[in-house]
C-alpha cells in the first residue's frame, strides 16, 4: 500500500446509471461514500458537469468513469483531461471494474487504470443457451 492520496473515482452516466452502480458496489464492497461518487448529466448543461466534476475531484488525481466512449460525459471528462495530468476517462463501466477500483484505489494511477481496464474487459461474458454447443460454459471475451 502506497502512503499517497487514493484516487478519487466518479462515475458519470445518463440517468441515474450512476447512482445504481456506485449504490452496488458500496453494498457489495463495503466502500466509502467519498471512493467513488456518482454523477448524472440529466437535465445540466456539459459546463455544469464539468464543474461539478473540478470540484469533487479537488486536487486528487481521479478516474472518471463514463457510461459512453463518444458521449457528452466523456466529452466534458476530456476537456478535464486537456487541463490535468492526474486525470483520466474510462468509458464502457461496469460493476466489476468498480468494485476492482475501490479495492485498488490506492494503486498509482498509471498502474491501476491497464488493470481496471483489464478487469472490465474480462467481466463481458455471454452464456450462449440455445446459441451454443457449449450452453453449460459461460464464454468470455478474454
């Protein structure tokens, strides 16, 4: 375990997306409420988001974690990128690669984002049913 500042970890997402899967992984990690917030771009304009962003993040380095590669959340965390070294945008979240986040969170940055990404890869599986010979084996895209 590393003695600097975790990560401040956000996830921003249309909707209430965000407040459903920060809500999970406090029930199933057990994590603080300050390890990762949620945020939703419903009904706020992308500056807003933007500045409601600056100010959870503070001076912590932070993940922002989109719902969408090409969406207005991960447009206004780019323009959060342009400005911070210590900020990064992973888009495409899901359960698993959170609850590895606020496990990990005291992980230095440029260690911890190929293993979140890894992590969230590696969750997408498909149990094929009627798709596949192999219905009883869950197939994984890693």
């Amino acid at each position: 375990m590393s003695d600097a500042t975790p990560i401040q970890g956000i996830v921003l997402s249309h909707g209430d997306m965000a407040a459903g899967l920060t809500s999970a992984v406090r029930l199933i990690a057990g994590a603080d409420e300050d390890a990762l917030v949620p945020v939703s771009n419903q009904g706020v304009s992308p500056d807003v988001v933007v500045e409601r962003i600056r100010e959870l993040a503070g001076e912590r380095p932070t993940i922002l974690f989109t719902d969408l590669q090409s969406g207005s959340c991960a447009f206004a965390g780019r323009r959060l990128c342009h400005e911070r070294a210590d900020f990064v945008v992973i888009s495409g979240v899901n359960l698993p690669m959170l609850l590895e986040f606020v496990l990990r969170r005291d992980v230095p940055l440029a260690k911890l984002v190929p293993l979140l990404l890894e992590k969230g890869r590696a969750a997408i599986a498909c149990a094929p049913g009627e798709l596949g010979r192999d219905a009883d084996r869950a197939v994984s895209s890693g």
